[in-house]
C-alpha cells in the first residue's frame, strides 16, 4: 500500500474518470492517497493544483493512457481493467481501493425472469432445456470469463456486443437477456428489466505503469 500511495503522491500527471457515476471513485482516490482533487470548472478537462496535473478523461480510456504513459497514475473501475486483462497486464498493474460503486448483473425482461434463472443456473430451478443464454452487453469478456469459471450457461456473441443502451437490448436485437452495470436501478426498471444475478461488485482502483513504480 506505501509503494502506491507513493506513486500517486510524486505522480505529476492524474488521470480521473469524468462520469458522475464515478465520483466515489475519486473520494476512494483521495481517502487512499491523501491528494485534494481540484474541482474543474464547467467543460473543462484539466486542472492544475499544487504542482500536479489532473485530467478528467472517460473511465474506459484510464487504463489505455496509464498504459501508453500519458498519465503516472489513474483511477476507474475494475471492470475498465478486467474488460480487457489480457491486454493490460503486461503493462499496468492496480490496486482495488474504497467500496464497490455499483455491481454488473444479469438482466432478463420482467417476465421472463424467472424462465432466463433456470436456463443460467440449472442447479437451482428446473426447466433448463440445454439452449445457452444469448446476452447482450458492454463487457463480452468478463461476461464469458465469469460463465466458464462459474458454469453458467450464458454467453456474450460478437454480434450482441454493444456501447450503450443495453437495457433496451433484450427488446430491440432479440437476445435473451443482457448484463450491465446496476447502481440504483431506476433505468432498467424503467425499461421492463428484473435482476437474475449480481456477477461482480465495481471497485474503484488505482493503476499504475509497470517499471516506473518500483514494487508495482
């Protein structure tokens, strides 16, 4: 833990996710660190305090510019870096730091809830007819990682990947269900959706380069 708050404190270069989403993540960051993050104005995306350099950047693209060392250090969640591990872990390490944000979880329209859980997890309900579950989401990777280690019977297809919206995805492309990020659940309420399963609670975390932090 010393050796990444040393980082984080001789870093030059911050990097910090701009969504609102994310704001536990940066009191995480400044509870772990003891760093004052300064507060940016309306549109702006960089902001300069005591001799360090903040930027506001989307949490996707925190582990990609740590990686390419255009940020010392930087703060996402951990479903940024497990999305793509395989890229990253050569280059990147991280520290899991404060409580989950919110959690990504299995979602199935309302009324067919019930039917997708006993298809997912045939140990529990009965009624599994051997057809694999299609789901739509962000997160192809952990979604399939999670179901090969878990043997659960979902999977994320090239064709059911998308960026956004994925709470009207069962609905629009046909798929079964789909798994995204939850917090307080409004939107896929909204939008006719039930919870199956939570998969993962989102930590933030803090990254930093491999090789220029000893002992990271």
């Amino acid at each position: 833990m010393n050796n990444w708050i040393e980082a984080a404190q001789s870093a030059e270069r911050i990097l910090l996710p701009k969504s609102k989403d994310c704001r536990s993540a940066v009191v995480a960051f400044e509870e772990t660190t003891g760093i004052e993050v300064p507060k940016f104005k309306e549109r702006e995306y960089s902001a300069i305090s005591l001799g360090r350099r903040f930027f506001s950047v989307s949490a996707s693209d925190v582990p990609k510019l740590v990686g390419n060392g255009f940020g010392d250090v930087g703060v996402t969640g951990i479903d940024q870096y497990l999305e793509k591990e395989n890229m990253y872990r050569k280059y990147i390490a991280y520290l899991r730091i404060g409580q989950p944000m919110c959690y990504l979880a299995l979602l199935a329209p309302r009324e067919r809830a019930d039917l997708v859980r006993s298809r997912a997890f045939p140990e529990r309900p009965t009624g599994y007819n051997g057809k694999l579950i299609r789901v739509a989401t962000s997160f192809p990777n952990i979604v399939n990682n999670y179901a090969a280690t878990n043997d659960v019977n979902i999977y994320a297809a090239d064709g059911d990947v998308y960026s956004g919206s994925i709470e009207i995805m069962p609905g629009l492309v046909g798929c079964d269900a789909a798994v995204d990020i939850v917090s307080k659940g409004d939107t896929l309420k909204i939008n006719g959706l039930a919870i199956v399963e939570k998969i993962m609670g989102i930590n933030p975390i803090l990254i930093a380069r491999r090789g220029d932090n000893e002992n990271i």
